[in-house]
C-alpha cells in the first residue's frame, strides 16, 4: 500500500548533508511523516475522513497522482460507493482508531466531515505531523479556527481550507483591482447569498431509529448527544447549529474571501445580527449580519488607503440594495451569491468565489499589475505541491490556515452574532482576547425553543416555548469555545 522512492533526490541529499555538517542526525522523510519533504514525483500517503459528499470530490482530486491509503466515515451506506470505487484503502468508522493504527504511513489527511468535527479531526492529525486539506467552513467555533491556526504554524504543516475559489482568477483579479486603487479606499462592503437552500427553521424533529449502516456516536463526535433523526445527516446537518453554521459557513469562506483577503482585514471589532426567527437548535431561514473592522496598514505597494470599513451580509434570499447606476435586468447573484465594494471612486462588483470582478462606472481595469501567485494545477494539487515542499522553502497554498484560520473567524463571527441577537445591542469584540466586552456580567438571554404556532377555527395561535433566562457571558462563551462532550473527544493544547 505504501509507496515511497528510496533514491534521493538533489534536495534530500542537501538536507541530509547539511544536517551533518551541523552535527545532526536526521531521519528520513519517510520516517518522521509530515516533517520532510519529497520529491514532487513521490506519491503522498493520503486518508481521507468524511468521503459521502465533497469528501468525495477532494478524493478524486488527488487521487490519480497520490496514494489513497485509508477511508474513514461513520455512514457506510452513503460512503459505499465510494469505498468500492477505491478497494485499496483501509476502511474505518472512527479516525481515531485509523490514526492509532495507520498513523506512521499516513502523511497526509483531507476531511470532509459535517462543521462540528472538523477541528478534532484535523487537529489531532496536525500534532502527529500530516499535512491536512480541511473543507470550508475551517470550523464551528473562534476557538477552533484560531487553534487550527496556532497548530499549524507550531508544526510547519501544509494547510489548505476547502475554499476552492482562493485559488481561481476572481479572487486574484479581485484582489489585484482593489490593491491597484482601481475604486479607491472601501469603507462599507454589501454581500449575500441566495442560501439555505437545505430546510431551516425548524423545530427539534422527534428521534427516529438509527440506521443500520450509521454509527451515530460516531457522527455526533464532540457535540452534545440528541436522538438520530434523518432530518440531521447527511447534508441536512448545515441547517443545525449543534453540526453546522447554516448559511454563513456553507457560503461566507466563498464569498467574503476576497474581501478578507483584499481588505486585508483580521479581528473585527464590532458585530451585530438580525434573522427571521432565531430557535435554540436550527438556523434561521434569513440573516443579516454586520461586521467592523478597524482602520489597517495597506501593504506596501497598494495604492489603496484601508481606513475602518463595515461589512454586511445577507442570505437566504434576501440582497443588498441595488445601487444607482445598477444596469437594469442585470442578475446580482453570480453563482449562489455575490459582493458589492463601496470605494471612494467607484464600486468593485463581482460573484462567489470573487468571479467575473467588474466596476460600476463600466470602466475596464487596464495594466493592473499581476502580484497573485497564479494557481495552474487544482486546489487539492496546489496542496499536495505544498506537502511535498520542506517547510522552510514552501509556498504556502492560496488558503493557507495563517490566512483561513483569521479569516474563518468572520465567518463564525456572523453566527455568533446572529445567535446573540437578543441582546439587543451592537457586540463589541477582543479578537486577541476572544471575548466580548459589552455583554454585562449579569446580562441574561432567552432563545425560542419550539415555535407552535396554529390555526384553530380560523384563529391565529401563536405559541412559542423559550428557554430559561441564561447569563449571556457564560452562553456567548460557550459558542466561541465549545465543551466537548466526554469519552475521547479533546482537542490538543493552544499553543501559546
Ligand atoms: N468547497 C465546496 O464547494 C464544498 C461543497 C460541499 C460541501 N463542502 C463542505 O464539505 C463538508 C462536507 O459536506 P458534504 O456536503 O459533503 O456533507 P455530506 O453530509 O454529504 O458528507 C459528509 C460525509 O462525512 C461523513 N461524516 C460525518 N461525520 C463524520 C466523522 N466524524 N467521521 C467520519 N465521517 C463523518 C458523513 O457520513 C458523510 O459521508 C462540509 O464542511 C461542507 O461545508 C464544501
């Protein structure tokens, strides 16, 4: 199963002289998986954790050039296909017991789980040393996104978060027309997505018997465990916040990525959130959110000034207002979504995944210099060039955790800032500190449970059931850190 070449290449061979030279003694690359590096005609050792769905799609990705050593899912009837069509690969139920046993030849994992598991799944691969592909969103929590991003910088591994689109030609163009000053300085950024497009809104659905082929202890991993119902997996999960983070983390890492990366922003400071009706377990059906971001330093070159700018988000249909000047009958929604960019002198429109960039005034952008790094492979094979890069010459994939990490954070933050609407009040945020620093100590937040409304006779009944009162701290705490549940769920350290 394991295929590695025993020839040194010119760059082992200067590795390993080197390393003697200064008195080390150095083990192979094949030794130490993750921590050396191969020659790009050297297959990588990949597992993949999660193959029902997208999982499916990285896999074949990757899989013409490298090695598919082991499979993991916890549904095995939707997985079957997938099983079969790869006969080679080791089959697991639970990817800790595929990292106990194939851990020393495994050198590198893509996981494509539901959002709640991908940060256990990746960070425990991370602290062994595999190089990891984690889908979008990068995950459920602050926490874990800034985790994922502490460990891979303290490991040197090759990251990459599942945002296809980092690595297309809108996000460069995107990135290059607002660095050049093509519209001037952005204070206020309007984007949106035309998701859900999978059932929200719901009630808690009754529990149902398990699957045969599900081993839902498995599936429910580190989230509190609620009865199976079919309604939950598989990708029904976005719609339920315990497992996914509805319209934002399925969307957002596509559409807002040229705006982190374009505005160059970090932590915002502020957050506020609106939606049709907020319950305790599914997302709503509609949310706005609106995130601040302090005044940045441009980078050096960018004719852009990056003074403080506010960034809204809409979905589940709803769009930003049409600006003057919009060309009548033209479509905003540019495959599931879309941005607008306010600049001083005029306003950058372009789709999902930063496509078809284009300016309001019709002017077309001419001679902006190229400074994006162009990907011509894939974004799966852009990320197998960087495991097999030594850390210290790689150049790092277009979703790079150093970048996907901060950047998930926004993303999680319109969650946050959705599911603490009913404190009424603008959010003020420490992102260093991962707090909010205006929700009182004894601020208390009530959140509909179960929404029974009725007719009877003809007659309206409106009928909601709410929690308890909660302390608000304790509540937004537990949603930017999350407890695990117990019996093997734990997350590595933060690194300091
Ligand atoms: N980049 C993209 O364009 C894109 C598109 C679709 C989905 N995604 C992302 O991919 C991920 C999966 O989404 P999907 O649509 O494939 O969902 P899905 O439910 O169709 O597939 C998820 C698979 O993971 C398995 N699984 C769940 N928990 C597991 C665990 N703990 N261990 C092993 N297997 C587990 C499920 O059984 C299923 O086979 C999500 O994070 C999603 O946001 C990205």
């Amino acid at each position: 199963m394991k295929e590695k070449s025993n020839n040194l290449t010119r760059r082992d061979f200067i590795g390993r002289t080197g390393a003697v030279a200064a008195g080390l003694t150095i083990l192979p690359g094949n030794v130490i998986s993750g921590f050396g590096h191969k020659a790009p005609s050297d297959k990588l050792n990949i597992a993949v954790v999660g193959i029902g769905g997208m999982g499916n799609s990285n896999l074949k990705a990757v899989a013409p050039t490298e090695n598919i050593v082991a499979l993991c899912d916890v549904d095995w009837g939707y997985a079957k296909k997938v099983f079969e069509a790869n006969p080679n690969a080791k089959r697991y139920w639970d990817w800790r017991k595929m990292y106990e046993e194939m851990g020393k030849s495994i050198d590198a994992v893509i996981v494509a789980t539901a959002d709640h598991s991908h940060c256990i799944v990746a960070s425990n691969a991370i602290t062994m040393g595999k190089h990891v592909y984690v889908q979008k969103p990068l995950t459920h929590s602050v926490y874990e996104s800034r985790l994922l991003t502490k460990l891979a910088a303290k490991y040197k591994v090759a990251t990459q978060m599942g945002n296809q689109g980092s690595s297309g030609e809108g996000v460069n163009l995107t990135v290059e027309w607002l660095q050049n000053g093509e519209i001037g300085d952005v204070k206020k950024v309007e984007s949106f997505t035309d998701r859900p497009i999978w059932p929200q809104g719901l009630n808690v659905p009754k529990g149902e018997w398990v699957p045969d082929t599900l081993n839902w202890d498995l599936f429910i991993g580190p989230a509190k465990m609620r009865p199976y119902n079919s309604l939950y997996t598989p990708w029904n999960w976005r719609g339920w916040w315990d497992f996914g983070t509805g319209a934002l983390g399925d969307m957002a890492c596509h559409i807002l990525h040229p705006v982190f990366k374009g505005l160059k922003l970090k932590y915002p400071i502020k957050a506020q959130g609106s939606s049709t009706l907020l319950l305790t377990d599914c997302a709503p059906n509609a949310q706005m959110v609106r995130l601040v971001y302090p005044e940045r330093v441009a980078a050096k070159g960018s004719k852009m000034k990056l003074p403080e700018v506010e960034v809204i988000w809409y979905d589940g249909g709803l769009e930003p207002p049409k600006p003057a000047g919009w060309p009548a009958g033209k479509d905003m929604n540019n495959g599931g979504g879309g941005v607008i960019f306010h600049g001083t002198k005029d306003k950058l429109i372009c789709g999902c995944y930063g496509r078809d960039p284009w300016l309001l005034s019709g002017r077309v952008p001419a001679n902006v210099p190229k400074t994006e790094r162009r990907v011509t492979t894939t974004h799966e094979m852009d990320w197998v060039r960087a495991c097999k890069e030594s850390p210290e010459s790689r150049v790092p994939t277009k979703s790079d955790f150093s970048e996907a990490g901060p950047f998930n954070e926004m993303v999680v933050m319109g969650v946050l800032a959705v599911r603490l609407q009913a404190l009424n009040k603008e959010l003020e945020w420490n992102g260093e500190k991962m707090e909010f620093t205006n929700i009182g100590e004894n601020d208390s937040i009530r959140i509909v449970t179960e929404d029974r409304f009725t007719i009877v006779d003809g007659d309206p009944r409106f009928d909601r059931k709410w929690t308890d009162p909660m302390n608000a701290r304790t509540f937004a705490a537990e949603m930017v850190k999350h407890t695990y549940r117990q019996g093997g769920w734990t997350l590595p350290e933060m690194p300091a």
